[in-house]
C-alpha cells in the first residue's frame, strides 16, 4: 500500500485574507502574482508606535514592576518627530475625528497612555496572559492561520479569556466591525488552543486608545457566525473568484494609480481602480 502525499496546510494571516474580503483582484495581484509592494502611511506608523507603546506597559505590569512612563513618552514623542518630518502635510491634517495627528500624539500622552493601568486597577480578577501572543493551528484541515493577539487576559475566578485587539481608530467601530467580526474569529479559536478554554468562555472587544473607549464584539457565539464569512472567503479563493471590486478604498491600495502610496514604475497593476480621493470624494 502507498503511502499518501499529505500537503502541507497553506498558511493564512487574517490580514491576508481579509485582503481577499476587500478585493478579489487585490489578494491574486499581491498573494498569487506575488507583486508584493508595501506601502507605508501616517495611519499605519502612528499606530505601531502606540502598539510598541501599550506592549512595553503590559509587559511592566505582567511582571508586577513600575511603568516607566518617562522614558516611554519620551521615546514616544521622538517616533512622532519622526513622522512629523516624514507625512509633514499628514500631519497637520484632521481626520474623521476633526483631529489632527499633533492633537492625537497630545491626548496620547496626556491620558490615553494611562488607560492600561487604570484597567487593570479597575479589573483586580483579571491577570495579562498573552501579550503579542503569537499563534498557529489548523483552520480546516487544508489551511492555518498563523499570527498574534495583542493583549489576552483570564479571570482568575471564572476561569474566562478576554481578548483585547488595540485599534488607533480616530472613530468607534461599527456595523461588521462589531457584529461577529471575522478577526476575533481568528483569535477566539487561537485562545481556545493557547489557553484550553470553551468558546462561551472567550469575550473579544477592541481597546481604542484615541476614542476613550472599549467597545466589545456583539455577537454570543462569535465562532460560528465568524466562520461563516471566513469559509466564504476560502471558498472563493479556491473557486478562483478574482474579479476586482472598485470601491475608494482604492485610494490606499497600493497598486492603484489613484493612490498616494502607488508604486508607480509605468507598472499599472490594477486597472480596475476607483477615482475617489480624499479631495474629491466622488
């Protein structure tokens, strides 16, 4: 008798598959052609900054040792001079908050940095478990999702799992990134490896720092309605549904003449783009 072949599972991101969920045409151009062009923006470097930030308080206070904010938003401020020099135009701009960057890298510093702490004071049953906890499983047998919670707490006394994912949002989530979002899907059946707990034990919420606020995923059975839109998702992927979906999130699409951060190089990799655009909003 043979021995049959086992393929090795494909391995997914939720970023990379979230990808397809944008744009058909944008996953085959990048994951299938492999044209892989990276593009950098404000948004995106802002919020890693605040990411490293919020990473260095978790580890203090999972250690139990004092938080050196000092040295934190000095280091802080430093990136954001950075930026300042890099995006200038950017960062003088308001957003959909009406705020401009300098104004959110002031309300950082002043209170949002401070947020963690507070938490943690107000919550005495909850203990950090996971910080940039980094995962792997298999999803279905034929692909893997790999990558990394933010932040992941237990209840010392119910035995339950939160799950935290820090977002930079000038705004509060709404509409599907509430109801049953497919990225704590993602995570949840991370926990339930990393952590040996029931899905009715796991609560997933965004931490949004710039917004003041938490804000919990809504759904009570977060796995079973998110691996619906997953499972569509892969099955379109493996159908070979690539057609392209204009919408103005072309405008931060790298491989769009119609963005800012497009490659260019005479290179018109997606010829399906919208014209929308910050200034004309059409």
């Amino acid at each position: 008798m043979e021995d049959l072949e086992i393929k090795p599972l494909e391995k997914f991101s939720y970023s990379k598959l979230s990808c397809y969920g944008q744009c058909h045409f944008k996953f085959k151009v990048h994951y299938l052609d492999k044209n892989y062009l990276f593009s950098e923006s404000i948004a995106t470097e802002f919020g890693s900054l605040v990411h490293f930030t919020e990473e260095q308080i978790a580890i203090a206070l999972q250690a139990g040792q004092p938080i050196n904010y000092t040295t934190l938003k000095n280091n802080f401020i430093i990136g954001c001079k950075k930026l300042a020099h890099k995006y200038p135009n950017e960062w003088i701009k308001p957003d959909k908050s009406n705020r401009t960057y300098i104004e959110k890298m002031y309300l950082y510093l002043e209170s949002a940095i401070y947020r963690l702490e507070a938490f943690m004071i107000d919550n005495p049953d909850l203990e950090i478990v996971g910080i940039e906890q980094k995962f792997e499983y298999d999803y279905d047998g034929a692909h893997s999702f790999t990558g990394s919670i933010d932040r992941a707490f237990r209840n010392k006394v119910t035995g339950e799992i939160l799950i935290q994912d820090i977002k930079t949002w000038p705004v509060p989530a709404q509409g599907s990134e509430l109801d049953a979002p497919a990225q704590f899907t993602v995570y949840a059946m991370a926990a339930q490896q990393l952590w040996n707990v029931e899905a009715s034990k796991i609560k997933c919420e965004y931490d949004l720092p710039l917004c003041g606020l938490r804000q919990a995923a809504l759904s009570d059975d977060i796995i079973t309605k998110g691996r619906t839109q997953l499972d569509k998702w892969f099955a379109g992927i493996t159908k070979g549904d690539f057609k392209p979906s204009p919408s103005p999130l072309c405008y931060f699409c790298q491989y769009s003449p119609s963005s800012p951060s497009y490659a260019g190089g005479g290179k018109v990799l997606c010829p399906y783009h919208s014209l929308w655009t910050r200034e004309n909003a059409t």
